[in-house]
C-alpha cells in the first residue's frame, strides 16, 4: 500500500487480518478495536504489549492516533467505566486525545509470523511445526548443554530470566518446544513431540511437578518479556500498511525486585 494513500481503523484491521487472521483468536478472545472508530483516519501507529494509561500518553506524545497492543484492553463485559481507575481511566485518555486502541491477541500468538513462529526464529529452530495452534516444537541446529541453551535464548530473546525445573537434566537439548505468554496447560502436547525441553510462562506448582516427573524439562519465562519479543515483528508487519510505525518502549508491569 502507497505511503500516500489514506488509510482508516477498519483498513488497518483487514491488514491485521491479511497475517494474523482474527478467526485464529480463541473464542474467550477480544482482539481488534477496542477503543475508538473504524472511520478515523490512521495518521501514525504505536505498538506496545499493553494499553495503559502512560502507553496512550506515549502514543499521543509520538504523535499516533492508533494505539496496537498485544493484551486487550477489555477482555470481558463491563458494567461501568470509573475514570479514575483501570481500565475506565485509560478509555477515557484515549478518548480525549482521539487514539484509537486496537489489539492483536491470541491471532498474533498462532498467525505464521507471529509470536511463537518469532519466538522460535529468533533461536534458530529447524523444522518447526504448530501443535494444536497453540504452541510450537522444532530442533536446534546444533545440540546444545542446558546452561549454553539458556543463555542463548536469554540473550536472543532479550529476557531476564529463565527459571529451569527438571527431574534429570539431559546432557544436551536438541529439540524444543514453546509457548509464548501463558502456555502451562499444553506441556503434554510438547512432550508428546518428542520435546526435551518446554519454554512458556505461568507454570504452577503441580502443573511443574507433573510436567518434570514425565520426563520433560520445564524453562519459564516472564510472561510479558516472552511476549515482547516478538513486538519488533508485529511492529515491522503493521508497518507494511504504508503508515508509519512506532515500537513504544513502555511496560506496564516493572521489572521485579531480585533480592
């Protein structure tokens, strides 16, 4: 699409659709606009995990009228909107300074160049394929000890930490499996690929005890660092609109206090 073409919140829409289609997204979903019309103009997009109140003031301090975030900003009905608390205090933000919000969910997460196919990329996985849409199982170039691995995808994925729990380490990791954000509930689907270890955030206690006693080696991740990962590719997708693009360096969770 020509930069200077005129493009509106339900053209950007039908481009999200055109890579991360939303009949990909799960039915407790609610991805697309979320704030604003399908008619306003898209001056200038802003990417970010989450919409927030400072993320909206970003937006607007970027000069965006579209705000695109990963997390939608409502997942379920509400029955008032309070300005002065979540999420009524950041609606009413972006309805003051005209920014439309919209969200690209869990079709992001399973779209072919989306969060687990990035994910995946950026560690160099062979041969990978979708389980169930839901997560992803490929093998390293090369097989690699646990401590090397780990480091690796800290560093290639730009995260913090990576907390491993196993029963019996193996002495290299040649096949991996992943889930991006909150993937506890599908490590059975990595085991049965033949995975040796699973990456995914937001593993309990008992679904950790389960998971280690089958065999498989269990990584966890910060959920919104997992995520963010893959927003430089969601940010590069968006901008093959024709309309400029901004990744916003915003978080709305900090950093954690190691002590």
């Amino acid at each position: 699409m020509s930069k200077n073409s005129s493009l509106n919140v339900r053209d950007l829409l039908n481009h999200i659709d055109s890579f991360a289609p939303f009949s990909l997204a799960e039915e407790w979903d609610n991805p697309g606009l979320i704030v604003g019309s399908c008619k306003a103009e898209v001056k200038k997009i802003a990417v970010t995990l989450d919409a927030f109140y400072d993320a909206v003031i970003k937006a607007d301090e970027n000069n965006c009228n579209v705000l695109l975030c990963h997390h939608p900003l409502i997942f379920r009905a509400i029955k008032k909107i309070e300005i002065n608390s979540e999420p009524g205090k950041t609606i009413n933000e972006a309805l003051k300074r005209n920014i439309n919000i919209i969200a690209a969910h869990t079709n992001w997460d399973k779209a072919n160049e989306g969060v687990n196919f990035t994910l995946a990329d950026l560690i160099e996985l062979e041969e990978c394929k979708n389980f169930e849409e839901i997560g992803i199982c490929g093998n390293l170039k090369k097989a690699m000890n646990i401590e090397n691995f780990i480091d690796f995808v800290k560093t290639s994925w730009g995260i913090s930490k990576l907390d491993v729990y196993s029963q019996n380490l193996p002495e290299k990791i040649s096949r991996v499996s992943l889930c991006g954000g909150s993937g506890a509930d599908f490590w059975k689907l990595a085991k049965n690929r033949q995975a040796e270890i699973y990456i995914t955030a937001d593993m309990k206690y008992h679904e950790l005890i389960d998971a280690t006693h089958s065999g498989l080696v269990i990584a966890v991740a910060d959920h919104g660092e997992m995520e963010r990962a893959s927003l430089p590719k969601l940010a590069e997708k968006i901008s093959e609109c024709g309309v400029e693009t901004v990744l916003l360096n915003v978080n709305a969770l900090t950093s954690p206090l190691r002590m």
